[in-house]
C-alpha cells in the first residue's frame, strides 16, 4: 500500500463534509491547488471541486474526497491537514514538511 499524498485530520473530515453537504450534488469533492503569491512564494488554495481532473490525485478519507491539483503534487507530498476553530475563528491548517519557511502574516509559505 502506498502513503497518501495528503493526510485529513477528523476535524478536517468533518468540515469539509459540512461544506461539501451545503453544495449536495454540484460538488465531487474540496480541491486544492498552489498558486505563486505573497510575500514568500506560494499559498494554498482550497475550492470546491466539481470533478476530479486528468492528472489530479484524489484522496478519499471516510468519503470526503480531496481533489490535489497536479501542479501541487510535490510542493504538499506529505501535508497533513487539519480544521481548527478558536475564539477569533476557524481555518483549515496545513502541516507541510516541504515548506521552507513561512511568511510574517502566514499567508504564504517557501518550499
């Protein structure tokens, strides 16, 4: 059996669920993808997925599917992702270990 690319945490499960119930059948799946940006290189970028493109990597945890953009493959190899809320929000929270460093504000990341 191999690694998964990407790992989901149970919380990240259960938000993307709610998320993914809100869209009922336009949605196949949470996509994500890299765009360059920000002040150190690249940021994560999370949308809803109406079908899994030739290339992408789909992870499916517990029927929540996580459609990785092929130009992502190797910059999140081994990411593991999590949902955390707080008292001034809640975010998708990304353990990398290709980034590099991460910019002031967090908004973006160098691999």
């Amino acid at each position: 059996m191999t690694e998964m690319l990407v790992t989901l945490t149970p919380a990240a499960i259960g938000r993307m669920r709610e998320l993914l119930a809100s869209k009922g059948n336009e949605a196949f799946g949470v996509r994500l993808a890299i765009k360059p940006t920000g002040c150190s290189g690249y940021s994560y970028l999370m949308d809803f997925a109406p079908a899994a493109l030739p290339g992408d990597h789909v992870v499916d945890e517990e029927g929540v599917r996580l459609v990785i953009d092929q130009k992502a493959h190797e910059l999140v190899a081994g990411t593991r992702i999590d949902f955390v809320e707080d008292k001034l929000g809640a975010q998708f929270v990304f353990s990398n270990p290709n980034e590099k460093s991460r910019c002031g504000c967090g908004e973006s990341f160098t691999v």
